[in-house]
C-alpha cells in the first residue's frame, strides 16, 4: 500500500478510536450523574424502580377497581366512607337524602384536615342539607367522572366536579408510580384519549398478572402505549412522546440525561409534592 493512503487509513481510523474515546468519557459521566439524580428530589423523572415485583405484588393482594385502580370495591365503603361510598359526616345522617354530591381528588376529599372540616363539609353546614362527599385522593378528573357514572347510589339532584388545572397530568396518566407514588399495581387506572372523531374513548385498565406487572415494570411503554407521562429513550424519534414527563433510561444513557434536564427546567413542585411541567 503506498504510503500516501496508508497515511490517510491512520488518521481515519486515530478519528474512529478518538471518537469511541469520547463516547466512552461522556457515557461514563452521563451514567455517574444519573446516580446523583436517583439520589435526588428529582429521582421521579427517571424510571428505574429498584424493588422487588413480587413482594409489591404480594402486598396489593388484588385490592384494586378494575377500571379506576383505587379504591377496591371494599375499601369504597369501608370507613370513614359510609355504606354508600361518600365520606362519612357525623352532621348528617345516613337516611337523609342528599341535597347534592360532590367528587374529585384530594381537594374534594379534604385530605389534610379533619373528616368534618374539609370544604364539602363546611357547605353542607352553610346549607344545611347534606352535601355527599365522594372524593378520593390523588384521583384524575378522569377517574372522577367515571366514578360520578358508576355511582347509582348517588342520587343527588346536583353533582359537582371539582378539579385543579395543574392535575391535568393524572388525566394523561396511567399509572401513578411514574409520578413519584409509590409503586403497586393498585396505581395502574385506564383514561380517556380522543378518538378519531374528536369525541371522548375510554381506554380500558390492563388485565395483568403478576408476571405482567414484572414485565411491565421493565418495559412499561409496551403496557400502557397511552401513557403521556413516560418519556422512552427509544422512542424519541416519535413526535407522539415529545411532551411526555418520566425519562426510561435505555442505552445510551447520554439521550436520558438530556432528557432529565430539560424536563428538569420547566417542572415545578405541586401541593402535593409533585412536579409536573410548568
């Protein structure tokens, strides 16, 4: 080979070797940073869940909704829900017919006051009548709705629908433990997507089983296509994810890691200690 061209194959190939190099140096700090944000407040933007599939599995017990995820048909009338489902209210009695009713998340529910003080209660008062609380925490207006549909109980003349602009994102969620909550298979609910007539499809919680749920921890895009809070590395191509909010590290790590930041940058911490964008 004339010594021009050999030449010309050893810069080519000291390029090729420098930029594996480079390569190797920037995976090896993306990868030692993402082992600081796991150990962050940010650690809810990275899906890399570190437990053990069949004691969570265990633990949930088939204590779930089918349809909504929580609360199981037991808990729903278990106290300090009355045998109706609504919040018990020592103002009022059981018998007495409601003068309207009330759903949405924690909000509703009144989850960090008294049973008797939240804001459903102290209406009931004003009114005096009875004002049926079926609220439950950490609920999308989309749970609640289909709540509000399958409650035949209720059978209030008024219904109120009450919701937080900023849980838009349990709208667009299918399970709760990419957003921070701890993770069980109670989290996994269905929602509402647009069909193609621009009307309202509801999309079904998946049927799994235990080896789904550990199947589903290690590629959780392949259970709930419709997740628009799972951002996966491997779909970053697809346009459909590119406002999605938890980053699910695959290799390269480098893409995550961008990802994290951006997403970093326009989240903000909610009331209930979650972020979601800003």
């Amino acid at each position: 080979m004339p010594e021009p061209q050999r030449s010309t194959l050893r810069r080519i190939l000291l390029w090729l070797v420098s930029i594996l190099i480079l390569f190797g140096v920037i995976e090896s700090f993306s990868a030692i940073f993402l082992k600081f944000v796991l150990a962050s407040t940010a650690r809810f933007l990275v899906w890399n869940p570190d437990i053990d599939a069949s004691k969570v599995w265990a633990a949930a017990g088939g204590n779930w909704d089918d349809e909504l995820g929580w609360p199981s048909p037991s808990d729903a009338v278990a106290p300090p829900r009355d045998r109706t489902g609504a919040k018990y209210n020592p103002d009022f009695s059981q018998s007495d017919y409601p003068c309207a009713s009330a759903y949405g998340a924690s909000f509703v529910w009144g989850e960090d006051v008294p049973l008797a003080d939240g804001w459903v209660e102290q209406l009931s008062r004003k009114l005096g009548c009875w004002v049926a609380n079926y609220g439950v925490p950490a609920y999308g207006t989309d749970q609640a709705y289909v709540r509000f549909q399958r409650m035949k109980q209720d059978q209030a003349p008024v219904t109120m629908l009450g919701f937080s602009p900023e849980h838009i994102m349990l709208d667009v969620n299918q399970y709760r433990g990419f957003m921070g909550y701890g993770p069980s298979p109670t989290g996994i609910k269905g929602r509402f997507i647009l069909d193609g007539e621009g009307r309202l499809e509801w999309i079904h919680r998946p049927r799994i089983s235990e080896k789904e749920f550990v199947e589903f921890l290690r590629d959780p895009a392949n259970l709930l296509p419709h997740d628009q809070t799972l951002w996966t590395v491997r779909q970053a191509d697809d346009q459909r994810h590119s406002e999605n909010f938890v980053v699910q590290i695959a290799f390269p790590v480098t893409p995550a890691i961008v990802v994290e930041k951006f997403l970093a940058m326009i989240s903000h911490d909610d009331d209930d200690g979650v972020r979601v964008p800003t």
